[in-house]
C-alpha cells in the first residue's frame, strides 16, 4: 500500500471536491473555498502541482513573493510543464503592485516559453472564487443539456474567455452558450458576434482573435 503516491499525483476528485496539497491546509484560499462550498481533499503527493480540479486541470499558484523571491519559481514551472500528469496545465499568478513590474516577463516565461495556460489574480481571495467557479461550475450544469455544449462551459474555458477584451462573465457565458467550440468562437464573424454581445464588443473580440502575429509586424 505504500505505492500511494503516483496514484495521488493522477488523482481526479469528484465533482464538487478539490485535492489540496497539504501545505495549503491553514491558508485564507482554503477558507474561502470551504465558505463557497467546495469539498476539501488534502494530500501530500500532488507532485509539483498545488491542487487538481475534477475537470481534469492541475493548478499551480505563483505568488508574489515567489515572484520578488527571485527565479526559483522558474524551476518549479519548468518541472511543472515537464511532469507525467494527465492533467491540463494551469497557472495562476498574483498581479499585484509589488509584482506588476515583473509580470510581463512571468506571464512571457509561463504562455510562450512553456506554452502553460496563465490567469493572473490579485491574490489568494480572486484565486478561491476563480477555482470554485471551475471546481463547482461543471456539476451545477444543466443534466438535459448537450454533452457537446457543456464541454464548452468547462470553467477553465470560461475564465479563458473573459481574458478577451470586452468581455465580462455574462458576454462570456452569452459567447459559450451559442458556439460549440472555441475554434468556432475564433472563427465566427462579427455581424455573428453582434447579435450577442453587440457591436463594439464583437469588433473586439473579432480584433483580439485575428491580430497580426510579431512575425508580421
């Protein structure tokens, strides 16, 4: 029985639930998450990862002071992308005002060198609400719909969209709800966009999926 913890490294909760790493036990995040309602599930076998999401991503948080501390972050990042996980790849990074200076060359390091997802947060209160959304969102669906469709509410997918200039929470469940995949979102054109978001917004979404690459410019 002692063969745990490659089991627990793959680990997928239920829906509902989220597997912590036990250092996170006594932090404001984990409060807040039990205050939003989620089922905690601590472990010390997580390998790089902070914590496993039932959809199948991992996340791991950098924080500020990781950040100030220096490049050590780096590594684990590196090891991070480089681990055996099934798991999607998620990274959550505080954008604060000590850090906000930094940013840019975290957030360049995490998306185009290692080609990891990157949400930034303010701080641990942001982080709990983003991952109850994507811990919680997924089993309150509606059990008649598609299975198609609901993929697309996937809460990772939905904070990924509301990265999008002009587009809140609404426009972005607005936006899920109507196409059936993200390559349709990208690929649609903006009198379609308009008709559910309006004009301004579906001009922005259209410009931010179709800006001309560095190479070209």
């Amino acid at each position: 029985m002692e063969t745990k913890a490659p089991v627990v490294v793959n680990a997928v909760p239920p829906y509902g639930h989220l597997i912590s790493g036990e250092k996170w036990r006594s932090s404001s995040l984990i409060q807040s998450l039990k205050g939003a309602g989620v089922k905690l599930l601590f472990e010390n076998d997580l390998g790089v990862a902070d914590f496993h999401l039932p959809n199948k991503s991992s996340i791991l948080y950098v924080s500020e002071c990781d950040i100030i501390a220096g490049n050590s972050y780096k590594r684990k990042l590196v090891r991070y992308r480089n681990s055996s996980s099934s798991f999607q790849e998620l990274v959550l990074v505080e954008n604060t005002r000590l850090s906000e200076q930094y940013f840019p060359a975290v957030q360049k390091f995490v998306v185009f060198d290692l080609g990891l997802n990157l949400l930034p947060v303010s701080g641990q209160s942001e982080a709990s609400q983003l991952i109850a959304q994507m811990v919680l969102g997924e089993s309150r669906e509606n059990p008649f719909r598609r299975k198609t469709v609901s993929r697309l509410l996937d809460p990772l997918v939905l904070a990924l969209v509301q990265q999008v200039p002009g587009v809140g929470r609404v426009k972005a469940l607005a936006l899920l709800q109507h196409f059936s995949s993200i390559r349709q979102l990208c690929n649609a054109a903006p009198s379609e966009l308009e008709l559910i978001v309006g004009q301004a917004a579906a001009q922005q979404i259209h410009s931010f999926f179709h800006k001309p690459s560095a190479a070209g410019s």
